[in-house]
C-alpha cells in the first residue's frame, strides 16, 4: 500500500512538473527555503553559460512563470551548488518584477547556480544553470 501511494506521487510529479523535495535537490537548499513540493523548471536564470572572471558572475532571472496573473513572488533565493548557504535573498513587494531582479556574485569554480521562488500562495519555484568559471574569484 506505501509503495503504491510513492509510485502515484513519483507520477503525479512527473505529469505536473511538481516534485517532491528530495529529487536532485540539495539539503541545504530545501532547509533554507522551508520548501515541502518545487515546480520545476519555471525559472530561466539569466546569466552566462562561461564567466572569464570569477570575481564578478552576473546572476539574475530571465524568465518566471507564475501560471496564474494574480500570483506575484514573495522571495527569491540564489544558491551555489558547492556552497551551503546562500548567495542571495530578495524580498519583493506586489510592485516588483521577478524579472528585474540582478545581483554579482563571487564564485571560486565551476558550478551549478539554484533559484529558488516563492510565490504570493506558498507555492516554491526552481531552475538552475551551469556556469564555468576559467579565472576563480575567491
């Protein structure tokens, strides 16, 4: 009966692009954020794919699809993958777009750049994108 009710959530997941909050996502990222489901791939991180220096990545967000006009993002989170804390915390107001959120950030080495949203009705949003550092900044 428990296998059964993890295979139905495991499918339900799949064809709905929520997921549970162990799926190829690290800890610290799911403690930080307090995060119980993640919608998958609705945040196209804008940054760049080689960063010659490390010392400053430009990180920001491209594109977020809330699904629905009336939901707006609370906070966003920018997270290195090899670090356990993270980069970034934005907290925005109805008035903001998510898409206008940029920052720099300090990166050692080639890694994998999380960001985490959480919208207006609690719901938590993820992407992520590789960035390869030739010339460490730390």
């Amino acid at each position: 009966m428990k296998r059964n009710y993890l295979q139905l959530i495991i499918l339900f997941g799949l064809l709905f692009g929520t997921v549970g909050v162990r799926a190829d996502v690290p800890e610290y990222i799911i403690q930080a954020t307090n995060a119980t489901s993640l919608n998958k791939n609705s945040i196209e991180l804008d940054m760049p794919e080689i960063a010659e220096n490390g010392s400053v990545v430009p990180v920001g967000i491209k594109k977020l699809v809330t699904g629905k006009p009336e939901l707006h993002v609370e906070q966003i989170w920018f997270f290195d993958q090899s670090r356990p804390r993270h980069l970034a915390v934005f907290k925005l107001t109805p008035a903001v777009d998510a898409e206008d959120i940029k920052t720099r950030v300090k990166l050692a080495k080639s890694t994998v750049i999380y960001a985490v949203a959480r919208l207006s009705d609690g719901s938590t949003m993820i992407g992520h994108a590789p960035v390869k550092v030739t010339k460490g900044g730390c």
